[in-house]
C-alpha cells in the first residue's frame, strides 16, 4: 500500500463513525462480550435459570447483536437500544449478576447513548474553539459599546437644573407634591 492511500483510512473512519451512534454500540456490544466471558467464573451466588442458564447465554449473545446493529444499521437505533437496555437488565438475574455489574453498566450506558443520539446534529465545537469564538464576541460587542459612545457623545438628559422640568427628580417630585391625595384616606 501506497502512503496515499494510508492517508484516506483515517478521515473515512471518522465519516463512518460520525454518522452512527458508535460509543453507545461498542459499549453495549462491549458489556454484552464481558457477560459472556464472566459466566464461567465461579461464584456462589450464581443464578441459573432454564436449561443449563440458557438464558445466561442467550441476553449477553443478543446484547452483542443489538450492538452491532446499532453500529451498522443506526437508522433503527432506537428499537436496537430499547431492546439492548432491556437484554442489559435481564442479564442481573441470568449471568452473575450482570457480569459482575461491570458489564451491566457497560451496556445500560451503551443502550442510553445510543438512544440520545441524534443523527443529524453538527459535531460539537472543541473547548478551545469555542473559547476563542466567545472571545471574538465580546471584542466585537465591546467594540460596537465604544463606537455608539463615540458616535453619540454625551447625552442630554438633564437642563442642569435641579428639580427642573427635564431632569427626572423634578417630574418626580413635582408629580407627587401636585396630588396629596395618596396621603390621605
């Protein structure tokens, strides 16, 4: 293989991923491999239910399936992780505890992302990034404050006068000391 054709690996991968909910499928598929591989240990408080703990089997079996669609097929991804944090639960009764709860919490939290995740929402922007956007904002905003108090000058509000007609204690005053009748019942 060529470098050139090295170099288009990465940036196809990340398309690929982008458009799928791909951490909530790898953790679900995750939990449900690290169920299989726990239920042979030996432990007291096993549960075995069914033919031999069929069942021990089958959930963390149809948890991978349930992951590996979510991976491949995300169009489906809300049935998929319905049915995952279903199998997920079901797998504290029929496989040690759901793997020794390590497996359990893989796939209950592989399920709920998958089941947040929205298909078409941009990539979110870095911390960095959106630092320096926020930065740019208030230069822009300060700038725009200093331009609109150099363009107005100083306003005209008051005659100078205290108590005066355009100065707003006067109104004030003058409104109040005109009708006593709030004073009075």
């Amino acid at each position: 293989m060529s470098g050139i054709e090295q170099e288009g690996v990465g940036p196809a991968f990340r398309t690929w991923r982008a458009h799928r909910p791909f951490v909530g499928g790898l953790l679900l598929t995750l939990g449900g491999v690290e169920i299989l591989l726990t239920i042979k240990i030996s432990l007291k408080l096993v549960v075995h239910l069914g033919m031999q703990g069929l069942a021990g089997y089958l959930l963390p079996a149809l948890m991978v399936v349930c992951g590996l669609l979510i991976l491949f097929n995300p169009a489906q991804r809300l049935f998929y992780s319905i049915v995952g944090i279903m199998l997920t639960l079901g797998t504290w009764v029929t496989s040690n505890l759901g793997g020794f709860f390590v497996g359990l919490l893989l796939g209950a939290v592989g399920s709920c992302m998958a089941f947040g995740w929205l298909p078409d929402q941009e990539p979110r922007a870095s911390r960095s990034q959106r630092r320096m956007d926020k930065e740019k904002e208030e230069s822009k905003a300060t700038m725009a404050d200093r331009d609109a108090t150099e363009s107005t000058g100083p306003a005209a509000a008051d005659d100078g006068h205290e108590g005066g007609e355009g100065s707003l204690r006067g109104s004030m005053r003058s409104s109040t000391a005109e009708s006593a009748s709030h004073l009075t019942t």
